[in-house]
C-alpha cells in the first residue's frame, strides 16, 4: 500500500527545471535500451549523461527539500506534479 500526502509546493522556473532532468533522464534510459554494445563510444558517452543528469536530478530534490522543509520517510520518496508544482511524499507501507 502507498499512501500519498501532499508536502509542499515549487516555483514554475523550479518546477520546469526538475521537468527537463526528468525528461531528459528517460530519454537516456530509452536510448541506452537500443544502442548496440558494438557502438562503445556511444554507449560511453551515453551513460556518462546518464550519470550526470542521475546526479543533477537528486540534487534538485535534495536542494529542494532543505530550503522548503519537505517531511520526509525512510519508506518514502517524493513526487511532483508537472501541472501544478505541487510535491507528494509516497510511502510504502
């Protein structure tokens, strides 16, 4: 079961910022699934953008989450609407 609690709220510039890491982090994930292993410099370059945009986008949540406060669970990770810029907090149970 999860259980979701609205937890705070980002500015549209924040909002946008964090919408074009995540859309560029599934792009890589989609081209990485068909780059054949021949292609090595490719393949390099690709999952060292992987790399990069993976650490961009923690650090936007982690930022994000010291400077509004955000509550947050061992169990849980957060969640953000790109239409309304609101933030959740799921929560496996």
């Amino acid at each position: 079961m999860v259980t979701k609690e609205k937890v705070g709220q980002v500015t549209a510039e924040e909002c946008a910022e964090i919408k074009q890491l995540f859309e560029r982090r599934n792009g890589l994930v989609e081209l990485v699934k068909i780059i054949t292993p021949d292609n090595d410099a490719l393949y390099e370059k690709v999952v060292a953008d992987m790399g990069a945009t993976a650490t961009k986008f923690q650090q936007w949540w982690n930022e994000k989450a010291a400077k509004y406060q955000w509550k947050s669970h061992p169990n849980g990770n957060w969640e953000i609407n790109f239409d309304t810029c609101e933030v959740f907090l799921l929560i496996n149970q």
